[in-house]
C-alpha cells in the first residue's frame, strides 16, 4: 500500500512512526517543504520523499498534515491528482469533509480526523469522521491506520468540534493540573524534581488504572475518598469551588470556538 503524507511536522512525523510499525509495511512518501526537516525524515524512517504532485500518484491513501489555513492552497496543488478510489484523510481542524470532497476527483473517499499529541507516543485518541461518498470498508482501512498510533472513535462529522474540545485539547487540561499540583507540592516544602516526578507518576498510574479498572471514574473515586479523610478534604474543596461545573463550561467554549473557527 502507498500512502502519501503531505505535511512534516511533528504530528506527520508521529503518523508516519506508527505507519511504518504496521504489518504489512506500508509505502510511506512523504512531501515536506522544509529541505532539512524532509532530510531528517528520510534519514530517520528511510521514507521516499516527493512533492505534493509527486507524492500522491498511485496513492491509495493521502493524509493531510498542514495547517487548516494551508490546506485550500493544497488542496487546489494536489486535489485533482488524487486517483478515484484512494481515501483521503485529512487532520486539518474545522476543514469539512465536504470541503475536501469538492477538490478531488469524483470516487475519492474523504474521511476527517482529530488525533491529540499523546499519539506521539501510541497512546492518542482520534476521532474520525466519514464523508458522504465514504465506504464502510474505507472507513475501516482508516481505523487500521491510525489506529497504529492510539484509539480511534467513529463519530458523526457534527461531534467533531466537541471531539476537539474533549480529546484533541484534552491533554492540556491534565497539564494543567499537573501544573497545579506540581506548585501545591513545592509550596508545602517538597522540592521541585520529586514534586514534578511524584505528580507525573501520580497521574500516569491514576489515568492507567481508570483505563484498565472495570469500574467507572465515579466509582474509583469514591473508593479512595474515605467519609472524614484527606482525600475527602481536598474533593470537598474542590467541590465547594465548582471545580467539575468549571470542567464542563472549559470543554464547551472549546467546542463553541471549535464550531466559530470552522464555521459551523
């Protein structure tokens, strides 16, 4: 299978890894225009490496890694080079699948996608959506690829802005608090390094256990909270301050400006 991704940046770079991990071994050509970071690529993941035009001939599958702002301009480059029956994956936040599928050729299946970061180390979340001329079989294909980097979720193209708001952006969210529990810890006296190592550790084996549990997030909590105890204490603070409503409102501006940028 020959698959073309156009765009080299760090997310292009992470799909390729997972890609070229796949068995079968795909094909991967990659278009960057940065000469020196298409050389590191190329000598990193010993990848063909090709212009736009180039790269998606005899592509089965094209993934497009630009910015949404560049992906018009790509689109018109690459769009009608692209062969009836290839499927187009395109990562570009608030671009519609009907945007791409009015710039390639009849027969081309489109499907959109939101991965977040972590899949730079296989353990992403992708939320991808079919267009309307897109095949169950395509969307499988799809699931398989990305599917080398992390999760994938099939959801309706009108979820995505909150797919975006939930799991795209959702890293930062921890960061966040990691950020915050990182400057509780050294303000009551821990030192920074066994702060930050005792906080990253903390959530790594937290996120891991509500992964592997049986029980829901809700349940888990409430078996460490003991009535009259430490944890208790902080859950009641946080309580008091509207924390989880907080949560709620934080991840529905992200989809409301989601829905602005994209103009849904």
């Amino acid at each position: 299978m020959r698959i073309a991704v156009l765009g080299g940046g760090v997310m292009g770079e992470t799909l390729v890894a997972g890609l070229l991990a796949l068995e079968p071994r795909p094909e991967v050509v990659i278009a960057e225009k940065r000469p020196e970071r298409a050389a590191e690529l190329a000598a990193t993941y010993g990848v063909s490496l090709a212009e736009p035009a180039a790269a998606v001939e005899q592509a089965e599958v094209v993934i497009l890694v630009v910015k949404p702002q560049d992906t018009p301009a790509l689109l018109a480059e690459v769009g009608a080079l692209i062969e009836p029956g290839a499927v187009v994956v395109s990562i570009a936040a608030g671009i519609r699948t009907e945007t791409i599928e009015s710039a390639v050729p009849e027969g081309v299946h489109v499907v959109r996608a939101m991965p977040n970061t972590p899949a730079r180390v296989g353990r992403g979340v992708t939320g991808i959506s079919a267009g309307i001329g897109c095949s169950a079989d395509s969307v499988a294909l799809v699931v398989r690829l990305l599917g080398s980097v992390g999760v994938v979720e099939v959801v309706p193209e009108k979820l995505q802005d909150a797919v975006t708001a939930v799991s795209g952006s959702g890293p930062a969210y921890l960061f966040y608090l990691a950020e915050a529990m990182t400057t509780a810890a050294v303000e009551l006296g821990i030192d920074e390094a066994t702060a930050t190592s005792m906080v990253n550790q903390t959530l790594l084996g937290a996120a891991t256990l509500l992964a592997t549990a049986d029980d829901p997030a809700t349940e888990l909590r409430r078996k460490v909270t003991s009535p009259g105890g430490t944890t208790a204490a902080a859950v009641s603070v946080l309580d008091d301050r509207g924390v989880a409503h907080s949560v709620v409102e934080a991840i529905t501006a992200a989809r409301d400006r989601g829905r602005e940028l994209s103009g849904s």
